[in-house]
C-alpha cells in the first residue's frame, strides 16, 4: 500500500495590534457585531464549505461545531455462552472545530484570536464485510492571532496530497454595525 505524504503550502499569519486608549473606553457606546466566515475546501473535488456566526466585537467569544459524532470501537469481548461478541465504542467528533474572538479596532480592523479544527476520517469506518472498525482520522489544528481589515479574508491553510486531495481553510471577518 502507497503511504500518502501531506504537503503544507500555507502558514497562518500572526500580527498584533497595540492597544490603544479606545480599547477601554467605549464612550457609554456598543461594540458592533462582527460576521466571522470560515471556509473549508476539502477533497479532490475542492467541494466547499461555509460556517457563518455572529459575534460581539468586544472580545466576546464564539463557537462553531459542525460535524458528526463517529464511533470508534475500542475494545472487543467474545462472549462464549451466547456464540456472538461484544464490541465497546467511544465517540469523536469530525468536522470543524472553532473557537474564536473578535475585538474591533479604529479603522475597521478587526483583531481575531481562537483555534480551528478541521478533522475527517482518512479511510472508510467500515471493513470489506461492512463491520465497524477504528479509522485512521486526519487533523488539521491551528492557533492564530490576526488583525484584519474588515472584509479582507486570511488563508490559514492550503494543504495537498500527492493523490490530489486537497484542504483550505480561509477566515474571514466583517463588522455589521
């Protein structure tokens, strides 16, 4: 069997921003909301994924879980008195991952801080007969701390296989008021 080698083509960005006096002071004012997008291609199809939440601007934070629950079996007991055996499962979670902060700056900038995952089995959940059995699951994880001017995306990641699978992840933030 051809072993797969995953090649990385991108980096995150990480820039901060200074703090500044209107930081902490809002003037009795809200802070306005901030559209957080993520997308995620995946595949050799390059079929496209997008997650939208909406966040105060104000360090609050954010969540996004997509996905599914897969079961992992863990162990297996034969059970001799009744002819069959027993198999104990524990449950992942596969798909996205996010948990994010958004901050508004003067200037429309918008300073985002949080972890994505992005996560999928590399290989069928089942066997040639059709039994489950425990996947090898392939991670994509990263920690950023970004400023971006409103509206402008961030490609966190750009990964290939030489088997033409591919994964993107781009993150985007836009203030809505």
């Amino acid at each position: 069997m051809a072993r797969k080698i995953w090649i990385a083509i991108g980096l995150c960005a990480a820039l901060m921003l200074p703090a500044v006096a209107s930081d902490t002071d809002t003037g009795g004012s809200l802070p306005p909301n901030v559209q957080l997008t993520i997308t995620v291609r995946e595949g050799s199809d390059n079929a496209e994924k997008t997650y939208r939440v909406v966040a105060k601007g104000d360090d609050s934070r954010a969540r996004v879980l997509a996905g599914r629950r897969v079961p992992i079996p863990t162990h297996t007991s034969d059970a001799e008195r009744d002819g069959g055996s027993t198999t104990a499962y524990s449950y992942q979670n596969l798909g996205l991952m996010a948990d994010l902060r958004a901050k508004v700056h003067p200037g429309n900038r918008v300073a985002l801080r949080g972890e994505i995952e992005v996560s999928w089995p590399k290989e069928s959940l089942r066997d040639k007969t059709g039994a489950s059995r425990a996947p090898t699951i392939a991670a994509f994880q990263q920690s950023f701390s970004v400023v971006l001017d409103d509206g402008s995306p961030l490609e966190l990641a750009a990964v290939a296989s030489p088997d033409g699978g591919a994964l993107a992840v781009r993150l985007q933030a836009d203030i809505l008021d």
